[in-house]
C-alpha cells in the first residue's frame, strides 16, 4: 500500500475539510462549535489528505507572520489514525511554511499527541494550559532540521 500523501486544498475542498474537523473537534472532542472556525481560515493555507476512496481524513492550517509559521487544526479520521495521514499533512505544511519564507513552527498540541509531533522534530516549550477545555502544550520546530528527510 502506498503512503498516504498531502496536497494544499482549494476552495473546492473546503466544505470536506471544515465537516472532518468538526466530526474530530466538535463531535469528539466537545469543542464549542462557535471556536472551532474562525477568521483565521479565509487566509490559512489548509492542508488535506484523502484515503483512497477520495474521501478528506486528516487536515491542518499553516498561519504565517514573518519568520514564524502556526500550524493548527490539525485532525485525523478516528478510522485512519496511525496510518501516515496526519504525518503527511504536517509535511506538506512544513513544506508550505518553508515556501511562505518561514524558518521555524509553533504549534499547541494536545497532549495525547504530543509523541506525534515530537517524533517529526518538535520540543516542548513552557507548560501545560488549558484550552477549548483540553489540555495543550506549546512544541516547536526549526524548519530544515528534522527527521531524515523532512523540510
């Protein structure tokens, strides 16, 4: 089987990616619904991954002001977990960062994932907080240093 690969979505796109993270944090998580989108989304780049039935299973966003990229809203499919999709996605952002003029990434990852985005080069930086009532940590990334053959 191949690995899942990520491509930068189009407007078309965005209806199966605002559905998958409202599935992930609104239906799962209990995220309130009104926090969940935001301004933030009309000038994201939003990322996506399909299983092969063409269907979107894992998405992210890239924010970037200057040197510093955010990646958030980063969600997978409950069925697709463990399968590479949310790591292609973080990929494909890295890569989009580094286009955008980006040297480093910051991201508030939820504490079950924290291994997740350590094993693709981010440290942990300050402490746990609260938000959206879910516990995060705030981990960070230099672009161009990461595991063997990532940006």
């Amino acid at each position: 089987m191949p690995s899942p690969t990520a491509q930068v979505a189009t407007a078309a796109d965005w209806p199966e990616v605002a559905a998958l993270r409202t599935r992930v944090f609104v239906d799962e998580q209990g995220v309130p619904p009104e926090i969940e989108q935001d301004a933030a989304d009309a000038t994201a780049v939003h990322v996506l991954s399909r299983d092969d039935a063409g269907r979107v299973v894992a998405t992210g966003r890239l924010l970037v002001d200057g040197a510093t990229a955010r990646i958030g809203r980063m969600a997978a499919a409950a069925e697709v977990r463990g399968r590479g999709h949310g790591a292609a996605v973080l990929d494909e952002l890295h890569r989009q960062a580094t286009r955008l003029g980006a040297t480093g990434v910051e991201l508030h990852a939820q504490l079950p994932a924290r291994r997740f985005y350590e094993r693709a080069g981010y440290a942990a930086v300050g402490e746990v907080y609260e938000e959206a009532g879910i516990a995060h940590v705030t981990m960070r990334r230099e672009l161009g240093r990461g595991p063997a053959g990532t940006v």
